[in-house]
C-alpha cells in the first residue's frame, strides 16, 4: 500500500504542476476581461491555492506514507482526502457539462484519465482509512 501512496503522491505533485498553464490554456487574459478585479483576481489566487493543496497532499503521500496507513492518525486523513477525492469525483461527473468533451478527443480523454484518476485516489483513501 506504501508504493500505491507514493504512485499517488506523484501524480497529485504533477496535477498541481498543471496548474501553471491554466491562465494560458484556458486564455483567461480575454475571457476574464469582462469579470471584474476581484473576480479576475480570485480566480488566479484560488487556482495557486488549489495547486499548492494538491502539491502538499501528494508530498504528505510521499514523505508520510507509512504514518498514513498504519497510525489511527493518519487513518482519519485518509478518510478526509478519501472525501475530497470523491467529491472531486462527484463533481466530474455531475457538475461539469457533457458538451465540453463530448465529440472531442483530446477533451475526452482527458475527461475519461480525470475520471480514473479521482476513483483511483478516493478508492485508495478510503480503503487505507477503513482497513
């Protein structure tokens, strides 16, 4: 279980790497112009704190590993990150609408790779949280 951990540290370390390209991919320079300061603003500050969280969850897999699975402690965050993957998980299949992948490939396999990966890390939680 340590190695699945340390697999799941990794990738959440390079989710929130992503995270750098998003102003330019997503072209918020013209799509956030008609939002104003503070909302332009928050949307640039939440996405850095998402990142950093993820970044931190994945360093926390790799570092704490085994305080993870074998501490009552560590049990009880797993449980939480467990939560929070699932309600990731929740999210991608009922909050963001079909029509920003259906029909293109790359969105769609990039949907489909976020749907494994969210069931894959709430999975992995849980199961460690209540074992």
């Amino acid at each position: 279980m340590e190695t699945q951990f340390k697999i799941a540290g990794i990738l959440l370390m390079a989710l929130s790497l992503i995270h750098v390209i998003f102003p330019k991919y997503f072209n918020w320079e013209k799509e956030l112009k008609t939002l104003s300061l503070i909302n332009r603003q928050m949307m640039h500050v939440h996405t850095f704190f998402i990142a950093l969280t993820v970044c931190m969850m994945g360093l926390l897999c790799v570092i704490s590993s085994h305080e993870l699975i074998s501490t009552g402690f560590g049990k009880k965050i797993d449980i939480m990150l467990g939560i929070f993957w699932l309600a990731r998980l929740f999210a991608q299949l009922f909050v963001y609408s079909p029509k920003l992948w259906k029909g293109k490939k790359f969105e769609t396999y990039v949907h489909i790779f976020f749907l494994l990966l969210w069931t894959y890390l709430s999975i992995m939680f849980l199961i460690s949280g209540f074992a």
